[in-house]
C-alpha cells in the first residue's frame, strides 16, 4: 500500500514537471506559430483579422505604380512580410521587425506623418541634366495593422496547446 502512495507521488511529480515543460516551453512555440499563420492572414486578407475577417481592410493606394500595379497592399516586394519574426522564449513571445532592413514597418502598422529627407540628384529633361537640391517631404501613412495582439492567435494555437496538455498529462 505504501509503494502504491509513493508509485502515485513519483507519477504525479513527473506529470507536474512535464506540466511545466510545456507550459513553458512549448506554449511560447505554439502561440508563435498561430501568430506567424495570423500575420500572413493579415497580408492575404490586407486588413487585420478579428473573429476570422478583415474588417475593415487597409485603405487602397492613392497612386499605382507599375511596381504596385495588380498586388497586394504593403507587398509589392514582400520584405516588409518576411521582416516579421516572432521568438518563442521561456513563457513568452517575442515579436520583432528588422528595423534595418525595413525601417518604414512601425509607420505602416500604426499610421502618421513622417518628414523624409530627399538627398541631392540629378535628372536629365529633354536631353538636359538637372540638378535638384535635397529638400524635406512630409508624407502621411494611414494605419495598416498586420502586427498585434488577436483573439484569433489564441483560438488558432488553442488545439495544438490542448494536444500538448493531453500528451503530457497521459505520458506513461
């Protein structure tokens, strides 16, 4: 009777650890991954998702280009996208943007003016070249959230926790 007391401890002892394995480590992964899955949602869809729709979707483009012409809004290249990453760590996540490589991704999330500085160049009109000196701009950006918190990450990474949870709890 008493090894049975002290098998039953020792199993629930290895299951609270496994527990806690999970919940740090591998909830972190699964929320990461639900929140990669609902960035892309957020660009094939050009809105942020909430309660599986876009609504409302990003403005349209004032102006098309034939860059832009026929794709999507902010993918024109796709950078913007691929900058995104999203790091599991102990009992968090970690969302990032490579700000380097696209330092235009916070004003596109969250909307507003910016002034740019235009560098000196030289264009050619007519067969003539022409010097332009540097001068500001002033642009607005409307907000075009693809970066946030959603109840739809949590939804999305609910099944894998669950999976995870009953694994442990029936781990033999």
């Amino acid at each position: 009777m008493q090894q049975d007391y002290r098998k039953l401890s020792l199993d629930m002892q290895r299951r609270a650890a496994e527990m806690a394995r999970v919940i740090q480590r591998d909830v972190p992964a699964y929320i990461a991954v639900a929140w990669e899955r609902m960035k892309d949602a957020n660009f094939s869809a050009q809105g942020f998702v909430r309660g599986g729709s876009a609504a409302p979707r990003w403005d349209k483009r004032k102006k098309e280009t034939p860059r832009t012409s026929g794709k999507r809004i902010l993918h024109a290249t796709g950078t913007l996208q691929a900058s995104v990453h999203f790091t599991p760590g102990a009992g968090q996540v970690r969302a990032w943007v490579d700000l380097g490589k696209v330092p235009y991704a916070r004003i596109h999330n969250e909307g507003g003016r910016v002034s740019q500085y235009v560098r000196p160049f030289s264009r050619v009109i007519r067969g003539r070249k022409q010097q332009v000196s540097g001068f500001f701009r002033r642009a607005t950006y409307p907000r075009r959230q693809y970066l946030g918190i959603s109840p739809d990450i949590f939804v999305s990474a609910h099944k894998d926790i669950a999976y995870a949870i009953r694994r442990a709890l029936n781990s033999h």
